[in-house]
C-alpha cells in the first residue's frame, strides 16, 4: 500500500514544510490499521524528502498514547536516500528517539559522496 502527498515543485524550504506537515496523517492511518489488524507488520520505505514524513510520522506515532498504550510497533523502516541531517537519527533527537521507541529495525540507506 502506497502513502502518496501532495507536494509540487514550490522550493526545497517549502516542499520540506509540506513533508513534514503530512507526518501526522500517516501516522493517524498507521494507528488506525493496526488497531484494526493488531497481528499486521507494518513496513515503510521512502526516497529522498519522503523521509521527512516518516521523521515526522514516528515523532506523531510516539507522542500518540492510543499507540503507545497498545505496545505498536513498526516492523522496518527502510531510508533511501534520505534527504534528512544524518544527526537527526542520533538517540538524543525526536527522531532517534522515536526510532528507539516504536520501530523494530531501521535501515538508513545512502551512499556517502566520494
């Protein structure tokens, strides 16, 4: 199943902006299926700014109490290409600490310049 958002050729600030605005949106039918399908294992995968919604989406997800509260977890993330700082995944951040707290494995891949 795809998550698709609307997000036109508007700026590298704004089509950030738009990313991350559409976190809370995936997450609330993230919580919705499993909720609905405890015993499903979720996966996701995202290209470049897509990984600004899944930043945005665990950040959503671990603040959720409903997700928290029925011990959810994401079976994989998988970044390709991420188009996000590298310390944003650091275990101090949102991010990395939303990571610890509601996802099983998480694959950040990228090639590093050089």
């Amino acid at each position: 199943m795809g998550f698709k958002y609307l997000n036109q050729s508007y700026g590298w600030k704004t089509a950030k902006s738009i990313a991350y605005q559409n976190g809370p949106k995936l997450a609330q039918f993230i919580s919705d299926l499993k909720n609905s399908c405890p015993n499903k294992s979720i996966r996701t995968m995202s290209y470049s700014l897509g990984a600004a919604v899944i930043n945005s989406t665990l950040i959503s997800l671990d603040s959720n109490p409903t997700w928290k509260n029925g011990s959810h977890q994401i079976g994989s993330i998988h970044l390709m290409g991420p188009a996000i700082n590298r310390e944003s995944v650091s275990r101090d951040t949102p991010f990395g600490i939303a990571l610890g707290d509601t996802v099983s494995k998480f694959h950040n891949l990228y090639q590093s310049r050089g």
